[in-house]
C-alpha cells in the first residue's frame, strides 16, 4: 500500500495525542474460479475450484484458507478501518459485507469443515487421511459475497466496484504450520504462496472490467458480459468493475499495459509514467513477471494498492501524488507480487523496497524534476517528525521494524517504521555498499528469491558486508 501523504501522517498522529513458498518448480497450486455479480445486490456468487499441491514439506492433517472478506461483517472483531479513517472510508455511513462459504467438497467428496480463526476468518478442512509431501488435493466450494459501501479494496463506491482479497485463499504454511491472517487496519494484513489462476467473470453489460491476468477470451451481450483470465504464479487475483472506465493501452518489453481511468484529465501522462516505471524496473531490478498490467483508477481511501498484475491508484489524490503513487505500486509487482514477505510480520520488506525503487525511478528520471538529495532530506524529515511526537508523547520511540502489524499503535507509526524507515534503511545500504554493489544486490535479491517468501535474514545475508547495516535498522538499533 502506498503511504499517506506527509500532511495526513500528522493528521494520523493527533489522536495519539488525546515459510514455506514455492520457489520456481513446476508444481503449484492453482484456482479455478467462476464469479457472477449481481449489480442490483451488490452481491457476487462464485464456485472455486483448487488443486492443492503440499509443498509445505510435511504431512498436513488439515487445509486452512484465508476468509478476508469476513473482516466487513458488522460483528468482526478485526475492523479493517481505523477510528481515524471511519468517516473517510464510509462517506454514506457505515455500511458491512461478509463472505458465505458453501457446500465444500474434498477430492470430489464432501468435506468436514469448521469456520474458525480468532475473527471467524479461516476455513479448516479436516482431511480424513494425512496429505503427504508433494501430493494433491482437490477442494471445491461455492460461496457468496454481500460488499459492504466503503471506499477500500473490498466494496463499491460511487464509481467503481473494488474485489480486492476477496476469495477464500490459501494460508501460506510457515515455521510448522498455516499462518492465519488477521485483518488489521494497520497496513497490508495478507501473506500468501504464488499460484496459477484462471477466472471467468460474469458482469451485467454495461460494467467495464480491469483484472489481474491475461484476458483469454470475451463474450458480451447487451445484458451480460463473462470474461475469462489466466495468470501463472501469482501471489493474488483482483479485479475492479465500473461503468465509467475508459482505457488507454500501451507495450513495452512485450508486456502489454492496461490504463483504466474515468477522472483523470491527464491520461496519457499517467500511462507514460506508467510504461517508464515497468521500463526501468525491468532494466534495474529484473524481467516484470506477467504478460500484462493493470493500473487502475479508482475509489479508495489510501493512495494506492498492489495485487499481481494490476494496482488500484486513488482517485482522490492529487496530480503530483497521482503520478507518484503509480511508479510505487508498480514498483510492488517486484517487492510482494514477484519477491514475497509476511506483510502482518515484516511488512518494511515489500514497502521499504518499494519505496526505495520509487526513489531510484525519479533519480533516473530528471524529467520530473526530483533529485535525490531532495527525496533523502524529505524522508528524513518525516522520520524525524515521527522520532520526535513519539518521544515526546511516549517518553520513548519504538525503532523495531519486525513487529507485527497489531503491535503499531496507528497508521502513522506504521507508515514511518515501514515506508519511511523502510526507506532509509536502503538509502544507507547503497551509501555503504557503492552502487555497484547495491544495484547487484537489489538484482541477486530478485533473481534468486522470485516467486518465493523472504524474510529479513534473506535481506541481511543478500546485502553481504551490508549485512550488518540492515540489521542494525531491524533491531532498532539505529535510531537516525
């Protein structure tokens, strides 16, 4: 997720105030989903299909799936928006959705389960045999959604229908067992193995649709439309649905370019910035993994959102900030999408990352006018501003970076730790490494761990000498 402007991370502070992966082989899991959306409802109905493959390296005795949208329910004990931000993410009120889960088959046959989690937010199946290492499973459900109205990744507003997290996915299996994913407001609760999808979508006729994965094929009506997506190694499927879109196209290094808008006054500004970004990250850090990209316009509270082959950007920000968050989300598709992390755990891997990328697009791109010296004293600035308001308030600034996301008291301190921190912890790698030997770790660091999950000891032992300075950002030891 992008961060929050400099003026709202103040804003943020004043209430204050009062592993497994998959790595690169062959065999994976993948989903098979047909959808419906019902406009009239606001609903979506949809039967899943998913070959599981065990690549936890143990016998499992039971599956666990991440049930994301059960976080909209009127009675979740896990709000996915904060006090701060009620009145700005529900402009028409309070408004709730949920998720149903439905007639769950194992291996063709129906399955013993339970909805459970501490938040009602995980579907366990208990299997009646133990799943042994790199054998499959076969799961199929049917379920329904009810989106709630609320500007977020989840839900409908005013011009747009967000399905962001919104299908029953698998929980990643690390240290010993399925990780469970609470959905925090603080940054991005998610965590998830890559997998292969293909997803038919039905819609009634006079929505557009921007999605993740390469559109295969597409059969409208005037009543209806169904399309039907592939994509291979994703972390994510998402799509966005509005009656007001238009689209500009673009290629670049054989990757095809998708720009959904229906606000922007500067489109082809947008979509340029958006081919050099995937231009320059090719080129900097490695090949961009999928056959297309879609950046997409529309409503939602933060600046911006990355999933696998397609970024929600705000339409409420401002041109500059527009163009900013574009090359940040962008950036995402390498740190989260390709490179993966535990962001509930580690969430400063993918956004310091990111952040950082962000800052080596526009020093490579003098036409914007942003220098680096300039971008480096600004985060320090706002680093500083943090240090300082937690110091004064809480006779002490927690420093950590790999606290959980419940363990942060507010967007603001989390935004500092994970993006500005983040950041500056990068900044100070390349002033100790040179850049040659920065630019060859940022590389080594995507080749080697594509597809897969890292953590802070891949970061540590990737920057090799540096080692020590990622290190001394992770424990807190280095204040600033």
């Amino acid at each position: 997720m992008r961060k929050i402007s400099l003026f709202l991370i103040i804003v943020l502070a004043f209430p204050l105030l009062v592993f497994s992966g998959c790595g690169n082989g062959d065999k994976i899991t993948a989903y098979t989903i047909n959808a419906s959306f019902n406009s009239a409802e606001m609903s979506l109905t949809a039967d899943q299909k998913v070959n599981y493959i065990n690549n936890s390296g143990t016998e499992l005795s039971a599956l666990k799936f991440n049930l994301f949208p059960a976080a909209f329910r009127k009675d979740s004990a896990f709000k996915p928006v904060s006090n701060a931000n009620i009145l700005r993410a529900y402009p028409g009120g309070m408004s709730y959705g949920d998720i149903k889960i439905q007639n769950v088959r194992l291996d063709g046959k129906t399955a013993d389960y339970v909805i459970c989690g501490q938040d009602q937010n995980i579907l366990q199946i208990n299997l009646p045999k133990k799943l042994g290492k790199g054998a499959a499973a076969v799961i199929e459900m049917d379920f329904k959604l009810s989106l709630p109205n609320v500007l977020h990744r989840f839900g409908y507003n005013q011009k747009t229908v967000n399905f962001g997290n919104w299908y029953p996915i698998m929980c990643a299996y690390a240290n010993g067992g399925f990780y469970e994913c609470e959905y925090y407001a603080n940054g991005d609760p998610f965590f998830s193995d890559v997998a292969d999808y293909e997803v038919n979508i039905t819609y009634p006729g006079d929505y557009k649709i921007a999605s993740s994965g390469e559109t295969v094929s597409q059969n409208a009506s005037a009543s209806k439309t169904t399309v039907f997506t592939k994509m291979t190694k994703a972390r994510d499927y998402a799509f966005v649905l509005s009656k007001d879109f238009s689209v500009k196209t673009a290629s670049v290094l054989g990757t095809k370019i998708n720009y959904f808008y229906y606000g922007d006054e500067a489109p082809e500004k947008s979509l340029k910035i958006a081919e050099e970004s995937l231009k320059y990250f090719s080129a900097t850090i490695g090949e961009y993994p999928y056959k297309e990209l879609s950046v997409v316009e529309t409503g939602f509270i933060y600046g911006g959102m990355e999933y696998s082959g397609l970024v929600f950007i705000s339409d409420a920000l401002a041109e500059k900030e527009y163009k900013e968050v574009i090359v940040h989300e962008i950036a995402h598709q390498w740190w989260y999408s390709a490179v993966g992390n535990n962001q509930l755990e580690e969430g400063y891997i993918d956004e310091g990352l990111a952040e950082y990328s962000t800052l080596l697009f526009f020093e490579n791109n003098p036409q914007y006018e942003k220098t680096r010296a300039k971008m480096i004293k600004d985060t320090q600035g706002t680093y500083k501003i943090f240090y300082g308001i937690y110091n004064q308030v809480f006779g002490k600034a927690d420093t950590t970076m790999n606290r959980k996301l419940d363990k942060f008291g507010s967007e603001f301190e989390y935004v500092s730790i994970a993006y500005v921190k983040g950041c500056l912890m990068f900044e100070s790698l390349r002033q100790f490494s040179g850049d040659k030997m920065f630019f060859a770790f940022l590389k080594n660091l995507y080749r080697d761990n594509k597809f897969m999950i890292i953590g802070g000891e891949d970061l540590i032992k990737t920057a090799g000498s540096g080692g020590g300075i990622i290190r001394s950002f992770i424990d807190g030891t280095v204040i600033l």
